[in-house]
C-alpha cells in the first residue's frame, strides 16, 4: 500500500511554513572531494579535505533528518569514487533511503550508475566541445555510441549514461 507520509509530511511543512516556522526540506551531503576529473570550473578539486567515513555520513544523514530534511542530495567530488572499507556509493543510498523519501545522487557520467537512488544528475556542460574543454578531457569522444534512445552525437557521454537510465 502506498504510504501517505511524504504527503502529510509536507502539508504540515507547508502550514509551518504559512506560520513562519522555517526549516529545511532538501539538503545535502558531500562524501568526498575526489574526483577523476579536473574539470576549469570546479571549487572543490582544489580543496584538500578527508573524506567522510561511513560512520559519518551516517551521522551527518541523521542530523539532517533531524533538521527536518527529507529529500537528501548525495554529491562529491565524484560520489562514485568514494569508498571506507567494504562501504560504497550504494550502501549510503541505501542507508539514507530508511531516512529520506527522496535521494538523489549527483555524478560526473563517467562511472557505470549502479546505484538505487530516486534521482541521478548527471552534469552536462554544454555540447560535446564545451563539455570536452570544461571538464579537462576528451570525454564524449572517449565514451563510443551510447545504446539506443538516439542520444544527440554532442553530448555523448553523459547522454550514454542518461540512456541506460532509461
Ligand atoms: S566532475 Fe564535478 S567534482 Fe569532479 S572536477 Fe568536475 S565539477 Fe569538480
């Protein structure tokens, strides 16, 4: 049976909210700051910072939902790179999908997405020459023909990983 506690959930924000009694409803978590590209643009690759362990993601899952949260975003640096033991990616998913009713996981698209999240977002720069000069590789032209869903030429590599989404 579908559950309605997202949607009592949110018409009690929505009254709170009418009464002026802010809190958040989406936040986010950084696990790491690696990443396997270099791409002009990004603050993050130049910052020197431990990456979270699994304990800590945990915890920092937690407070969030205590902040009142419920739709959690998963980033990096490139989410899929990171790992504490045998922990990876998709036991965070997993963990934060007992506590969230939305999770969405942020990516480069140059990972296989393995993961069981609600959403992906997989960043797009532009078409394939934008894309290629901003993210610091030769990206599309190293991905080959993605697999059906007539994925424009310009954006291929991300659109690859868009299409086995689908
Ligand atoms: S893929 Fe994202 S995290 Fe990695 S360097 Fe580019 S902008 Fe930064």
């Amino acid at each position: 049976m579908k559950s309605f506690k997202p949607y009592t959930y949110l018409l009690r924000y929505y009254l709170a909210s009418l009464l002026g009694h802010k809190k958040p409803l989406l936040g986010g978590i950084k696990l790491t700051h690696a990443c396997n590209l270099s791409c002009v643009q990004c603050p993050f690759r130049q910052r020197e910072a431990p990456s979270l362990s699994f304990s800590q993601a945990l915890s920092a899952m937690r407070t969030l939902h205590d902040w009142g949260v419920r739709i959690l975003i998963i980033e990096g640096g490139e989410p899929f790179l990171w790992r504490d033991g045998a922990y990876d990616l998709r036991d965070i998913v997993t963990r934060a999908r007992e506590l969230f009713f939305t999770v969405g996981v942020t990516t480069n698209g140059t990972f296989p997405i393995e993961v069981d999240s609600d959403i992906v977002w997989v960043s797009i720069d532009g078409l394939e020459e934008t894309h290629d000069r901003l993210r610091g590789k030769e990206l599309c032209a190293h991905r080959g023909q993605p697999r059906g869903h007539g994925a424009p030429q310009g954006i291929r590599a991300p659109y690859y990983q868009l299409a086995q989404l689908a």
